[in-house]
C-alpha cells in the first residue's frame, strides 16, 4: 500500500518568493491577468524598477517593490498612464461640429 505525503508550506513562504509571474501577482492583488497587463503598459508599474523581463522569460515582478506602491512609498503613477502626457495634445476632427447654432472648434476659420 503507497501512501501520498501532503508537504505545507511554512505561512512565510509567501514572503521567500520575491519575483512572481503576471497569474501570481494578479492572484495575490485579486486582479485579472489583463489588468495586471494594463498597469505594465500604462506606467502604473515602471518597468526596470516593479518589473522585468528577462531573455527567455516572461515578465516577473519584484514583490517587495509592489508592496512599496501599495503602501504609498513610490512615487506617485502619472496620472492617466504615460499615453496621456501633457505633450501629446488632443486628438480632434478636422471640421467643426454644431451644437444648438453654434460652431463649436472652428478657431481661425472665423465661424464663431
């Protein structure tokens, strides 16, 4: 008769495991992979400093540095991701739109 041996895991060993996977870190924040994925991208967690990507594997992240964002030790996000900087003006149609008779967006055509 073969009997099966249940290893537990000590309650610290949560703590041990520094770099965790996208499904790991989406596990323990109670997020979607996909959310995960758009803080990467967004600038929410910088890469090089909450994240890495190394040759040969997918991202992994450094769980000490996201429990310095969780806790406010970090620098602020920027605001609405780095897709939204000041630099980068408005996107608009080229012609202007009418609301109640009034040309709305028509700067230099002199419609207003």
């Amino acid at each position: 008769m073969s009997r099966s041996v249940v290893v537990v895991a000590p309650a610290d060993s949560t703590a041990r495991e520094e770099y965790l996977t996208v499904p790991e870190v989406a596990a323990r924040f109670k997020l979607s992979r996909k959310t995960v994925r758009n803080r990467m991208y967004d600038g929410t967690w910088k890469k090089g400093l909450i994240w890495f990507s190394p040759r040969g594997l997918g991202p992994r992240f450094k769980w000490s540095a996201l429990v310095r964002w969780l806790e406010g030790e970090d620098t602020p996000p920027p605001t609405g991701g780095l897709a939204y900087g000041p630099e980068i003006p408005p996107r608009g149609r080229g012609r202007p739109r009418r609301v109640d008779a009034t040309v709305i967006g028509a700067v230099g055509a002199g419609l207003a």
